[in-house]
C-alpha cells in the first residue's frame, strides 16, 4: 500500500474527494493532508504566510475533525529553518507551549518540525505529538536518519537531492524502518545554492523580516536555477508516477506532494494526487511537479511519456550519479535525443531576460550611490592590528 501525504486546501469538499479516492484504490490512499494556521498568533513554517490561505485555530478544528470523520489524518507543519532563538528564552517556550496546547486541542497529533531544539520543546509539553522531520533536517545518509531515530521522531522526510540515490535511501530505509518520506513532486534544483537561505528567509515571515525583495530575490532565482542549463529539467528531483515501483521495490511506501503555495494560483492537488494513485500521467510533467498551479510563466513542455526509462541508470546502478554534470552529460544526452531543446533554450532565454529586468534586488544595490557612504576618517592607520 502506498500512502500519500497531501497540502492542504482546508475545504470539505476536497476531503470528500480524497475519501472517494480511497474507497475507489486498493493499493494507495491518502493518508493525511497537512498545512497550519495564517491568522491570529502565527508561528514559522516552510512556506509564506502571504502564500496561503487564511486559517485560524477554529478552521483548524472543524477541518480536522470532519477530516477524521472520513478516516483522514492532518499533519500540522512547524517547521522554519531558525525560530529568531525564542526556543531558549523562557517568554519563547511558554507562547510556543500554548500554541502547541492549542493545536492539540485543535485535534493535531501529527507535527513536521524542523529544529532539534524545537523538536525537544514539541516533547518536553508531555503531549501525544508524534513527530516528523522536515525534509529541511536534510537527511542524507544513514547515519542523520539514525541519530533523529535515537531523538524519537516517528518519521522521517528524507532530503529531496537524493531521491536518485538509491544506496542512500536503501540505507536509511534499513535504519530507521519503514516510516521513510520522500517528496515526489519537487521542482528546485537538486544543488541549489540559494535553497537554505531560502528557508530562512521564509522561516522570518511571521516576525516581518521578509519583504517583497526578498521573497523576489528568492523566487527569481529559484526559477533561474531550474533552468540555468537545457536539461536542468531533468535534474530537479521528481519521481514521475510511473516511477513509484522503483522505491516501493526498496521498502517506501510513505510518498509527498509538495505545494502549499499552489492554492492560490490554482493549484489542484485531487487531480495531482490521482495521477500518483494511477502511477500513470499523459501530459507536460511540469504541470504535474506545479500541481496545475500558474506558478510561473517560464515552464517547459516536457512530455511525460518520453521520459520513460530515464531513470533506469540511477536504479540499476547504486553510484551512477556522481554529481559532476560536466563529466557525465546524461541527462543532457537523454534530453536531445527526446525532446526540443531550441523550444527549451527560447523559455530559457525569455526567463533570464524577464527576471533580469525585474530584479528588485540589483534595482536596491545600485539605488544607493557611492557618494552616500560614509566615507572612513583619511587619516585613519592602515597598519592596525586587528
């Protein structure tokens, strides 16, 4: 049985739809849904306040409980990248304490977290939260999948740039047993530099540290980084539907789809999550890894179908990814055999053009002239110790 853990659209209508799902499938259900509160005393996750619909405690309780009415679970996501240090001030732990209180009162008893830190204070309320990593603990190998197994999670969601790497994933699996995650429907760069950074942004929205030249900052580079080269298309991480064999072969059976933030640019994820139920998809896979969501205007038509096989290397062989693209040349191999690469390089080029012009962030740094720096003291010592 493969279990599929979904964002959450908090409507009835869409849980009745997942039951549906679930009565009409033998071998797959979803499993939970998962999402968290905008409004009211909102704590972090991994994804924009801004980005998602508004939903207070009280939402919160109705779509749990006639989520549970229908045998489907709700996983509450708290899961920044850093928590301003509130975890280690005594005023931090109690608010973090009450919301914690609230949301199990909510009905939560599933939470994704993100910090070791925050994971003990989630432990140390004595309440009956089990606890997932966040795919941000970035878990890689056995050995950081052992050492969250001995802190007591109950699940964990492995690091997406691995999800080729099926040595690493066989070896977590054998460690940590059979509650092991992987996100089938990534679309950022497996190596990207901005990733991390990335999440701390976003990680500082609640606390208004964002602003919308950083989240343009973020967002036009990520998309940048998705097509830095022709084939980078192939490299972001996914697993195509018809691929899902291949890892329930090796003992995952526990599969998410990412996509909070494609709500509200119309984002499907019934329709997304039944493409994965069928383990077949026609149609462009980029649309799917959006979940039919107009995330952005810079998508390649890329042909599910013709992917077929492309994976086939990564399993036969443990080490076939080396991670040096200008060496191996696979993937870009395999994309100018099956596909269009003049259409690819005309969005790539449309992409950097576009961005380039609408980048806020050069705009501010060349915003502030020379002749307004403070200028250092000219009689200040060159030779200073420091």
């Amino acid at each position: 049985m493969n279990y599929y853990s979904v964002p959450s659209d908090f409507k009835k209508e869409t849980i009745d739809e997942y039951e549906r799902l679930n009565r009409q499938y033998d071998d797959g259900m979803v499993l939970e849904t998962y999402g968290s509160i905008t409004r009211g005393k909102v704590l972090a996750s991994g994804r924009l306040v801004r980005q998602m619909q508004k939903i207070d405690f009280l939402d919160l309780y109705e779509y749990i409980k006639y989520s549970s009415a229908r045998g489907i679970g709700f996983n509450y996501t708290l899961n920044p990248t850093h928590f301003q240090n509130r975890e280690f001030t005594e005023d931090g732990v109690r608010v973090t304490k009450e919301h914690l209180h609230k949301l199990f009162e909510a009905g939560v008893r599933s939470i994704t977290v993100t910090l070791p830190s925050l994971t003990e204070l989630v432990q140390s309320t004595g309440l009956d939260f089990k606890i997932r990593t966040s795919c941000l603990c970035q878990i890689r190998n056995a050995n950081r999948a052992t050492a969250y197994k001995n802190m007591g999670v109950d699940k964990i969601v492995v690091d997406e740039s691995i999800n080729r790497d099926f040595y690493a994933l066989k070896s977590i699996r054998k460690v940590f047993g059979e509650k092991v995650e992987i996100i089938v429907n990534q679309i950022c760069d497996q190596n990207c530099m901005y990733r991390m950074f990335h999440y701390n942004m976003i990680s500082g929205d609640p606390d208004r540290l964002t602003s919308q030249v950083s989240i343009n900052y973020y967002e036009h580079r990520c998309v940048l980084q998705q097509l830095k080269t022709i084939d980078n298309c192939l490299k972001l991480c996914w697993v195509r539907p018809e691929d899902l064999h291949y890892y329930t072969g090796i003992g995952i059976n526990y599969f998410k789809i990412q996509g909070r933030h494609a709500f509200i640019q119309g984002g499907d994820a019934v329709k997304t999550v039944k493409a994965y139920l069928d383990k077949t998809y026609e149609g462009n896979l980029m649309d799917l890894l959006m979940m039919f969501g107009d995330l952005t205007k810079f998508k390649v038509n890329l042909d599910n179908k013709k992917l077929d096989g492309y994976i086939k290397p990564f399993v036969e062989n443990d080490r076939f990814c080396r991670h040096n693209c200008s060496e191996c040349r696979y993937c870009e191999n395999f994309l100018r055999k099956r596909f269009d690469v003049a259409e690819i390089e005309g969005i790539r080029r449309m992409a950097a053009e576009f961005l380039g012009e609408y980048d806020q962030y050069k705009k501010l740094l060349a915003s502030v002239k020379k002749e307004e720096i403070q200028q250092l003291p000219t009689d200040i010592n060159a030779d200073f110790d420091l």
